[in-house]
C-alpha cells in the first residue's frame, strides 16, 4: 500500500488446466488508484455533473466511514439540448 500515492499493489493468480491436464499459471501485477470521496466529488464536479447522493452500498444505504464501496448518483449540470 502506497498511502502518499493512493495505491494499492495486487497480484493475480489465474491457474487454467489444460486439456493435457497440466495447470497453467499466469500472474498479473496490479496497481489500484484509491479515491477519497470529496476528491472523486471535486472531479465530477469539475467534470460539470451535479452530486445527487452518495451511498455505500447496492442497497441504497447512505455512505459512512466502513463502507467498502462509493456509489455516486450524479446528472450533467447543463444537459446536451435535444
């Protein structure tokens, strides 16, 4: 974890078997950008969209600080004229 940066570094194993029977493995190395809520609020903002609400879950529950995920509902501000 590189808190300065806001990384996370993964590794992923992906073991497939072949129709010989014989396991392939494949690694992926990974790095992760973490965004904090009120930065990924600055840029939708900037990005001209208005913050609707902000949840923490699938289940529409309002977001707090265990949360793992950060949901956004946002509109553009000045939709496109149709």
């Amino acid at each position: 974890m590189d808190y300065a940066a806001q990384l996370q570094h993964y590794t992923v194993i992906y073991d497939s078997i072949g129709a010989d029977g014989v396991v392939h493995r494949t690694s992926v190395n990974m790095s992760l950008r973490y965004t904090f809520r009120y930065e990924a609020e600055l840029v939708l903002e900037k990005a001209g969209f208005n913050i609707e609400e902000v949840y923490g879950s699938y289940q529409f529950d309002r977001f707090g600080d265990a949360d793992e995920r950060m949901i956004f509902v946002a509109r553009a501000a000045n939709p496109p004229l149709t």
